[in-house]
C-alpha cells in the first residue's frame, strides 16, 4: 500500500507487481493524476490496473482500464481482480 502518487511509482520502479488498484483521484507528480503518470511510465499497466472511485469518478480515466464504483465490497474486487490476471 501506498499513501501517495509518488510513492506507488517509485514502489512500482523498485519491484514487480501482479495488479495495481487505484483511487481514481490519486495524483503523482504534484498535480498529474497517478493514473495517468503510471501508464506513461508503461502502458503495459493498463491491463493490470484497476481504478477505484465514487461519483462517477470511476467512469473517467484511460481508455482500456478496468474501473471499480465505490463502495465496493471484497467480493466485487476478488472477482475483477481474478479476471484481470487470468487474461
């Protein structure tokens, strides 16, 4: 877990990861959303990434990335998260 932006990526740069799952309002960089930042740094993210948000927050971001409504339960996350890494 990170409590930031900048610290998710540098967690990222530093080891390998199977699945990432994001608040849709995460930032990195200052004021770059994080998940924009991450799949600069690699676009081979997108098919691992899960955002998370509330407000319809969930319905914006990148194209091709998986996107959770909060609240969600563990079941709802278990599931995507299964689909997401067995494709």
């Amino acid at each position: 877990a990170a409590r930031e932006g900048d610290q998710a990526l540098a967690m990222l740069h530093e080891r390998r990861f199977d699945l990432v799952l994001a608040d849709a309002r995460a930032i990195a960089y200052g004021n770059v959303p994080f998940t924009r930042a991450l799949l600069a740094d690699d676009a081979d993210w997108a098919s691992r990434l899960i955002v998370a948000g509330g407000d319809g927050r969930a319905d914006t971001g990148p194209a091709g990335v998986r996107r959770l409504a909060k609240p969600f339960n563990l079941r709802e996350l278990k599931a995507l998260a299964l689909e997401l890494l067995k494709s």
